[in-house]
C-alpha cells in the first residue's frame, strides 16, 4: 500500500508540475514583432521620410489589431531574415515570403495572404524569356529568393549566369548600366517597383508566367517559428477574419487595381 500511495503521490506532483509549467511558457502576443526587408515597392518600403509602408505592413496592422496586439516592426536583410525568426530577433515574418517546402523545414507557415507569379525582365524585345533564350546571358536575382532558386535550378544549368543580389532594386540598377541581360523578379513587384517607373522605360516583361509550385511555392504566407504554433493559429483566423469583413480588399485596393490574392 505504501508503494501505491508513493506512486499516486508522484504522478499527482508531475501532473501539478506540469500544469504550473504550462503558462510560463505561453505567449500572452500583446507585441508581435514582425520582421520586414523593406526594399520591395510596393509590399514593403519606406517613404520618403523613412516611414515603412506597403501592402505587407498594412496586412500585418490589420493582423494586429484583429488580435488586439501591438505591431512592432524589425528591419532585416532577406538573406538573413529567416535566420533572424529564429534567433528571437522578431516573432514573425510578414514581408511576402514564398511558401515552399525547403522553407518549411525551418519554419512554419500561415494560410497564404496573397500569390502571384513570377516573370523574367529585361529590355523590351531583346529576348523572349525562354530557358534558351537565356543562355550565356546573365540573370540578375535577389539573394534567398524563391526567384533565385529558380534561376540556379533552371537557368544556370542550361548556360545562364547567374548573379545574386541583395535587393531586386540593385538587380534592375545593374540591368540599367549593361551589368544584367535580365532579371528575375515578382511580376508585380518587378512591375510596381520598376517597370512602371521612369527608370523602367525601355524594360518589358518577356515570357510567360512562372508559377511552378517546385520553385516558387503556394503563396506568399506568414513565416512563424514551428514552436509558436499558438501564434500561427491566433494569425490564421485574423486572416480569415479580415479577408471575409473587408479590410483585406481595402488594403489590397490601395495598392493594386486587380486581384492579387491568386489561386
């Protein structure tokens, strides 16, 4: 009886233990750092004034505020912005990232908040965008970039040189001074930030769509860290919640004057 009374005895102190342990490590996410490369017009930016902005930034406050919590916004490079989530630098990234499998092996993911495809520029009726057209050419593409991996899967293989740069705005520079044949960039992006702006004259679009899954992912979604699996769940239904009342269409209407949340 002793021995069965010791053990009862232990499995309720573990059971206590357990319990009290729990909350200590529960997140409360009355803060949300989010972490943001801002070098990508139009989804996130700085004004002149040095203000961030963009469709990324103003998903992310309505995201907030759907949760009753304060954005607390962290500035990374992209190259090193996935090490940063999980190093506890910020809690989540919300800087339209690619949903891929090689990224989920280490993070976790939301839903997806928006998609759209990718596209080769360069100047407007040099080449066709084709993998052959490519060859010996070289191709411009932002460092860790799902666009990147296209390019040193596909491209480099049959022939392209491939270079990787820091920001896609640097890339388009390149391709300006005669650095670049062409780049590989977001289509919208490449349009917003570039294509559409004085330093875009001359430059078109040239190719298809590229949107296979294998290098581009399903969407651009929220990257969280796989142990904050509350916190994804909390973003989860705030996304749900902002795309049925309205505000997600009131940001994206801001921004953009076409569907951009894809299939």
């Amino acid at each position: 009886m002793q021995r069965l009374r010791t053990s009862t005895l232990k499995a309720v102190l573990l059971a206590t233990a357990l319990l009290l342990a729990g909350p200590a490590h529960a997140r409360d996410w009355s803060t949300v750092r989010v972490g943001v490369d801002a070098t990508y017009r139009p989804f996130t930016y700085k004004t002149p004034d040095g203000q961030l902005t963009g469709f990324d930034v103003d998903i992310a406050k309505a995201l907030c505020d759907e949760m009753k919590a304060r954005c607390s916004f962290v500035e990374s490079s992209w190259e090193g912005i996935i090490p940063g989530l999980r190093a506890n630098k910020f809690d989540a990234i919300i800087s339209s990232m690619s949903i891929t499998e090689e990224r989920r092996k280490a993070v976790d993911f939301t839903d997806k908040y928006y998609n759209t495809p990718s596209t080769v520029i360069t100047k407007a009726g040099a080449l066709d965008g084709s993998v052959a057209s490519l060859k010996g050419k070289r191709v411009g593409a932002l460092k860790a970039s799902v666009q990147e991996t296209y390019a040193k899967r596909v491209l480099a293989p049959a022939g392209a040189v491939v270079v990787s740069y820091d920001s896609t705005q640097q890339s388009y520079l390149d391709m300006k001074s005669g650095r670049l044949d062409a780049v590989v960039a977001d289509k919208v992006e490449g349009r917003i930030g570039f294509l559409d702006t004085p330093e875009g004259k001359g430059y078109a679009v040239a190719g298809p769509d590229l949107d296979d899954p294998k290098y581009f992912g399903s969407g651009s979604g929220i990257a969280i860290r796989k142990e904050d699996a509350d916190l994804r769940d909390r973003l989860n239904a705030a996304l749900r919640t902002i795309r049925a009342n309205g505000t997600w269409k009131k940001i994206s209407d801001r921004y953009f004057d076409f569907d951009i949340y894809g299939r």
